[in-house]
C-alpha cells in the first residue's frame, strides 16, 4: 500500500517546493537578523523565555545562509525541466480519497473556527484596522486553500498557498499593535 508520504515527488513539483522553501526560508532568516519592531524579543516573551533572542538570530542566520543557495538550487532545477515537464499549477498528482479529503477539510475549517474565537491574536487584529483584518482573514484562507489543495492532490497549488499564507503571516506579525 503506498501512502502519500512514501511516493515520491515528480521533478516539478520538488522544483516548486525547493523554490517556495528557499523563499521562506530566507525571508525567515532575514527577519530573524533584522529583527523589525522587536517580533524576536515579543515571540520570546509571549514563549515565556524572558525575551532572550541570540538563539533565534543564530537560527536566523542560518536560514539566511541555507535560503538564498536552496532558491538557486530550485531555479536551476526549474530551468533544467523541458516543456511538458514545466510545472503547471493545477495539475494533479497524488491526493488522499474523497472521503478523507473532505474530513480533513471539515477539521480544518473547525480548528479555524476555534482559533477564531480562542486565540486573541487574530481578535486583536480583527480590532486593529484595515490592514491587520485583512492579513489575518488571508492567514485563515491561505490555511484553508493549503489544506484543501494538497488533500485534493494538488501540490504545486498547495505551495503558492502556503507561501501566500507565509507572507500574510508576516504582514500579521509586522502590524501588530497598530491602530
């Protein structure tokens, strides 16, 4: 019985993933050396750690590194592949039943539900304005699209989603406490 995780991923979609990887992956390390508006010391804090950031800009620095060779890996990769093999974004590859599909979907959307009305983080920036509202409704959408579109076998979708819910992430973390 093959399973989702044992087959293995064509050259397209692995070029999609080396690049959308990278992409974060850099823009992590960036941000994590940087450090904008104190988001290292404000995730230490709120992890009860005190606040003390060497370690998460020592990660950062590293993601800075590795991101940048890994984007020009997933760039050679992608120009490497001939016409047909170009990835296309709707083409499907493997996906789990309908069936499951749809139950995976239902949790999602209830865990979405949930953090919703739990988490005061997305309440804050329901309350905060314009832009933080519209960056937390395309965090829970991204999370929704993501979910759906790698359910339905539909990886290369899957990963614009979850690079579109990455920068909607950082858009959240970067106008927190505006008004």
């Amino acid at each position: 019985m093959h399973t989702l995780a044992s087959v293995r991923m064509s050259a397209p979609d692995s070029a999609l993933f080396d690049l959308i990887w990278a992409l974060g992956a850099t823009v992590i390390g960036w941000v994590a050396l940087i450090n904008p508006r104190g988001i290292l010391e404000w995730i230490e804090l709120r992890r009860g750690v005190g606040g003390r950031v060497w370690r998460s800009r020592l990660v950062g620095g590293v993601f800075a590194l590795i991101g940048p060779l890994e984007l020009i890996k997933g760039i050679v990769h992608l120009t490497a592949l001939k016409g047909p093999e170009r990835p296309a974004v709707f083409h499907q590859t493997h996906g789990f039943s309908p069936a499951l599909a749809t139950v995976v979907i239902a949790v999602m959307v209830l865990v979405a539900i949930h953090a919703w009305r739990t988490n005061t983080f997305l309440q804050e920036a329901w309350t905060a304005g314009r832009l933080p509202r519209a960056c937390a409704v395309l965090v829970t959408l991204a999370a929704l699209s993501f979910v759906a579109t790698t359910v339905a076998g539909y990886l290369a979708a899957g990963m614009l989603c979850w690079a579109l819910g990455g920068a909607a992430v950082a858009g959240l973390v970067l106008t927190r406490k505006r008004v």
